[in-house]
C-alpha cells in the first residue's frame, strides 16, 4: 500500500533531463503505488489544451508526457492534479487524456490512512501582495477566456513575458515574503481539521513542526526537480508499521 506525492517538475522542451528522469520516475517508482498525486507545475507553462492538436517543441513534451500518465492510469494507479502557478490552466481534455482526476486547490484526503490536506501552495503566500492580485486575476473565468482566445503564439510569448518579469520581481523581494505565511498555513490546517499538509511551490523542501489548536502538526514541502535530483513523499502502510510520510531526495539517473 503505497502512496506518492510530487510537485514542481517543470517540464518543457528545454529540460530534457528532467523529462527522462521523470518518465523513469513512473516507470520504476511510480508503477504499481496506489495513487501519485501531482501537486502543480508539472509543467513550466501550459498556454491551453490545443498545445496538443499544434506542432510545436513543447507539444511533443506533453504528448509525450500524457500517454505515460495515462499507462499509469491504466495500470491501475489512481493519478491525481492540482492546479500550480505555472500549469493553472490545465484544461479537462489534458486530465481526461492522462486518465487523471483533476483536484480543487487545496484538498482534505486520506493517504494510506493519514487525513492531510494537500495544495500547490502559492495560496499560502499572503505576503506577497502583487503576486496574490495577479493570482486573483489569472483564475478568474473571464481572464482565462481571454487569454485563451489569443493565437498560440501570441500565448507562448506571453507566457515567457510573465516568466521573466516574475524573475525580475522576485529577485527584488525579501525572502519572507516569498514563503507561506505561517497564520495562512495554520488557519487552513483549522479549516480541514487535520494535523498533516503537503505543499510544494516554494522550493523549499522540509519537514515542518507546528502546533495547530494545541496539537503536534506537520507541514511537508516538496522540492522542485533539477537536472540532476527529484523529490517525492511516499506513503507506505503495511501490517507491520503505521503510516507516515516520507520527504525523499533522489537522483534522477535512479529513482527511488
């Protein structure tokens, strides 16, 4: 029984070592677990699910990437999204294609027995204000509509625009501002009543301990994958052992 949670791939057609890294990922790590839980920005960008019907370096990233999701699903392994700040307008054609089941942004589940509430995690940021307005914005129907209503390389470029100014922005910004916001992190742990959250988004990957209405709590941080190491949590539970999560780094030449 086993249960396994990443974040922040970043896929696109200039990360090729990730890409095979991650491919390996499902086929030797990712084969015969019970669910594999994607918390956002699998890839880099998404500029909308016609990338799938275009010729274009990327498109065959995400074919590529699809039809592997999709033999997990077949194989049996449930896989699941949330949305992150990079791939938040992942449409149902890409879920349905992958056989996946697409989540709210953040979610109360029980893994391997464990109540937990999972999300990308850029929510939590609340310090940062420019970024929170434009999140505001960016998931607003309208907005969606008509950034999607541009021609597909009108949408490449903006995306790349959005990538470097985030870049210039955050390079300016304090890095407590650039983290979750601690009462944020709590309040939602109050809200779903559990003692477990499981975020990725701040590249920050650890193990947190905090105290949430008297009681013992931990926040997991996912880790972004490089082009040399990845990173998961596994949950395993057994006749022999409770089950806890587990925050791995590995090396992509050999997952775990």
């Amino acid at each position: 029984m086993r249960t396994l949670l990443i974040a922040d791939m970043h896929l696109s057609h200039d990360t090729p070592e990730i890409n095979q890294g991650f491919y390996r990922y499902l086929e030797q790590t990712a084969q015969g677990a019970d669910a594999l839980y994607i918390l956002g920005d699998l890839f880099d960008a998404w500029i909308g699910d016609d990338l799938l019907d275009t010729p274009h370096p990327l498109s065959a990233v995400t074919h590529e990437v699809t039809q592997r999701l999709r033999a997990l699903s077949d194989a049996g392994t449930a896989v699941y999204f949330i949305h992150g700040n990079r791939d938040f307008l992942l449409g149902e054609r890409f879920i349905n294609d992958c056989g996946a089941t697409l989540l709210p942004e953040s979610e109360q589940v029980e893994l391997q027995g464990v109540p937990a509430v999972i999300l990308h995690g850029d929510s939590l940021c609340t310090k940062d204000e420019a970024y929170m307005a434009f999140r505001a914005q960016s998931r607003s129907e309208q907005w969606q509509s008509q950034i999607l209503a541009l021609p597909l390389e009108q949408r490449l470029e903006l995306a790349k625009s959005l990538r470097m100014q985030s870049g210039d922005a955050n390079a300016g910004k304090a890095e407590d501002i650039m983290d979750v916001t601690q009462e944020e992190v709590v309040a939602l742990m109050q809200r779903y009543g559990v003692s477990t959250m499981i975020h990725g988004h701040t590249h920050r990957p650890k193990v947190h301990d905090l105290t949430v209405e008297e009681v013992p709590a931990k926040r997991f941080v996912l880790g972004d994958w490089d082009s040399q190491h990845g990173w998961d949590i596994v949950i395993e539970h057994s006749d022999e052992r409770h089950a806890e999560p587990v925050l791995r780094q590995f090396p992509l030449s050999t997952p775990p």
